[in-house]
C-alpha cells in the first residue's frame, strides 16, 4: 500500500506539469471482486473436488477456451476457428445467476448440483493488474503528451521525480521509462555516433592529406553547419528531434567532403608554385561553381520534404529543415572561411619553412 500511495502522489504531482495528460497510476489495487469459497468436505461428499469447480465457474463466466481449447480448421480456406462454449454474457447480470450455476462432474453423485450448495459467496478486494519489471512488483504512472515537445515534459517530470522521491529507507525506486527513456537514449546514441564521426573523419582526412594541419582546415566549417542546423530549427519552430539530428549528420558529411574540394585545389595550387594567398584564393574562386550546385540541389531537394507537402510530411519535416539550415551557413564557411583560414595557417608554415631553408 505505500508502493500504491507513493505512486498516486507522484500521479497527482504530475498533473501540475505543463503539457502532462491523463496522469494516473495504472494498475487498480482494490478492485472489488465476489468470492466464492468453497466447503471443500461437503463438495467431496458429492463427489466434486475444488478445480473441478473452479473449471465449471470459469466456463460459466468466461467461455471454454482457457481450459479445454479447440479448433476447427475450415478445408475451404485452411483457416483455424476456435470453437468454445460460452454462456450469453447478458445473462450473467447478478451474483443470484452465479449461486445458481450447475455444477457438474464426472465423478459426481448428483449431475445437477448447484453453486450455492457447497460454496458461500463474499465480497472483496483484489489487485486488477499486477505488473513487475525484472522480478520486482511495479506501480506504473502513465501519462501523455499534448501541446508541448516531449523533451520539454520530460524536463519538468524530472523535477517532480527529484521532488517526490521516496526516502531510502522505504526501500522504493522511481524509474522514468516509456518514451522519454528512449528519447534519451537515442539523443545519446546520435550525439556520440556526431562525436565520433567527427573524430573518425578527421583521422582519414588525416592518412589522404598526410598532414595533421589540412584536416583541421577542412573540418572548420563544421561548427558553422551545427549553428546553421539550430538557427533554422530556432526560426522554424522545430523542437531538436531525432530526425533533426540525422540531417544533421547529413549535412556535416556533404559540408566536409565541400571543405575537401577547397582545400585540395588549394594545395595544388601550393604545389604548382602559387603562394598561400594566391592558392586560397583560387581555391575560393574556382570551387565556387561546384560547391553552390551541390548545395543548391541539396537545398532546393529538401524543401518540399521542409515544407511539410504531402500526407505525413510533418514527421520528416526536421531532417530536411536541418539540412537546409546547416548548408547554408556551411556552404558560406566553406567558401570564405575555410580560404581564409587555410591562408592564415599556411602562411604560417609557408613562413617557418622558410626560415629554416635561409638557416
């Protein structure tokens, strides 16, 4: 009973949260039920045992298919019908129906005994619904969503679990599962999985350039594709989700592989002879024809998915707005920031170099 009374508390602080509905514990722990207790020396002496009984009360009430199922396979189609016997549920509308229930067995002395003569009837109380998570017994709070983000409720249900959780020495925990647990678990999973693409795709980048400098010059542009991605989900209204985060990892994989171009013409250039500054410049200029077509039909592709058209289009609405948003700040970076850098850091190096060849 305290498991029940912590639950409903928690159920009723619930109700409080913006955007919380239908807050309520699930299982019933009273619910009124009708013992039939059965005199078990005075049904033997009619020759009917307590299981015997209870099949009979089941049958009545229920059908036969718990106890004795069968089946009949149409030869027509090959579909298997269940066959039961059922009493007419309109026909149990009282406890007096039960009392006078038949009992019958094989080894009874009277075929036509009934209920009420080896049994007494009672009422009471029993749990509707017992539920366990891993072995232990469990009150589950259920509650919906309406007019707020999922993340924003599971926000504010933290609150009130930190609120209302039960001291240790109740020996009572307080999960949060259902949804909210999986959207955890896949912002995680894609947050790490951003990590260490990021991670993974400067190593490459490091082994192709064979240069520990180049890579960082090409992954520059990324956190203006991350800005791009939240300023447009920012302007459009579009609560982070997990499609949300999936164009983002489209779009930081089409903004590294613009960033490649422009930096590899550019060391081409150094290679022919072309200064920092001239080789940026050029890698600006001549890449900038390539670089806007791929974002371009990039861009102009995701706008009917961005713009919600067709039935269902609102589920994938945040990839394609995430795309979008994180391609243009990106295809910006990648043709003006990523050139000046490389100038910059270049020239540097171009200079060091130098030194070391007047030495």
């Amino acid at each position: 009973k305290a498991d029940y009374a912590q639950a409903a508390k928690l159920a009723l602080a619930l109700k409080a949260v913006p955007g919380v509905v239908d807050s309520h514990v699930f299982q019933v722990p009273d619910a009124p039920a009708i013992d039939v207790n059965i005199d078990r020396t005075l049904a033997t002496e009619f020759g009917i045992n307590q299981s015997g009984v209870a099949r009979n009360v089941l049958v009545y009430t229920n059908s036969s298919a718990q106890t004795v199922p069968n089946f009949w396979v149409d030869p027509r189609n090959g579909v298997s019908y269940p066959l039961v016997v059922q009493m007419p549920t309109y026909r149990i509308n009282s406890t007096n129906y039960l009392r006078t229930m038949p009992v019958t067995a094989a080894q009874a002395k009277d075929p036509n005994q009934l209920l009420t003569n080896i049994a007494k009837f009672g009422r009471g109380t029993v749990p509707m619904v017992l539920s366990q998570y891993n072995i232990q017994p469990v009150y589950d709070v259920n509650a919906n969503v309406q007019g707020r983000t999922l993340s924003a409720v599971t926000t504010g249900i933290d609150k009130v679990i930190a609120a209302n959780r039960p001291p240790a020495s109740k020996d009572i925990s307080v999960i949060l599962s259902g949804q909210a647990k999986t959207m955890r678990e896949s912002y995680d999973g894609l947050f790490g999985g951003m990590a260490l693409a990021i991670v993974l795709v400067y190593l490459f980048l490091v082994m192709n350039f064979q240069s520990w400098l180049d890579p960082l010059i090409v992954l520059m542009a990324v956190p203006f594709s991350l800005g791009g991605v939240m300023w447009m989900l920012y302007l459009t209204w579009t609560p982070l989700s997990v499609p949300a985060l999936m164009g983002t990892l489209m779009c930081i994989g089409l903004t590294t592989a613009n960033s490649i171009l422009v930096v590899t013409f550019a060391n081409q250039r150094m290679a022919a002879g072309d200064g920092a500054r001239q080789a940026a410049s050029a890698a600006g200029f001549t890449r900038l024809r390539p670089v806007l077509m791929t974002a371009g039909a990039m861009i102009l592709g995701m706008l009917p998915m961005a713009l919600s058209l067709g039935e269902g289009g609102e589920q994938n609405a945040p990839l394609a707005r995430a795309v979008i948003g994180g391609l243009v700040f990106a295809t910006f970076a990648t043709l003006v920031f990523v050139p000046t850098m490389y100038y910059l850091l270049r020239r540097e190096t171009v200079s060091s170099t130098g030194e070391q060849i007047l030495k």
